[in-house]
C-alpha cells in the first residue's frame, strides 16, 4: 500500500508539479490549497509529509 502525502500549495502550478513528482515515486498525494481542509485530512489520514 502507498504511503499517502498531503501537499498544501496555494499555487496550483506547484502543486501539481510537486504531486507528479511524488506520484512518480508511488506516493498516495492529495493536494490542497485550502489552509482549513488540512485539519480535517490530518485526523482522518495518517500524515507523513506535509508542504
């Protein structure tokens, strides 16, 4: 099973460059750019990195 990634960017160039890169190396990503959305994917994934 991959590890999952949550990567908070409010640049949407940036973000979807970090996720290809991440994805390329088997890493579950989400992304958001909304600061308030990170709360509520930390409790209720298990956060391993964070931008």
């Amino acid at each position: 099973m991959p590890k999952k990634i949550l990567v908070v960017e409010d640049d949407a160039d940036i973000a979807k460059l970090l996720k290809l890169h991440l994805s390329d190396l088997l890493y579950d990503v989400a992304v958001t750019g909304d600061g308030y959305m990170v709360y509520s994917w930390v409790v209720s994934q298990r956060l391993i990195l964070s931008f």
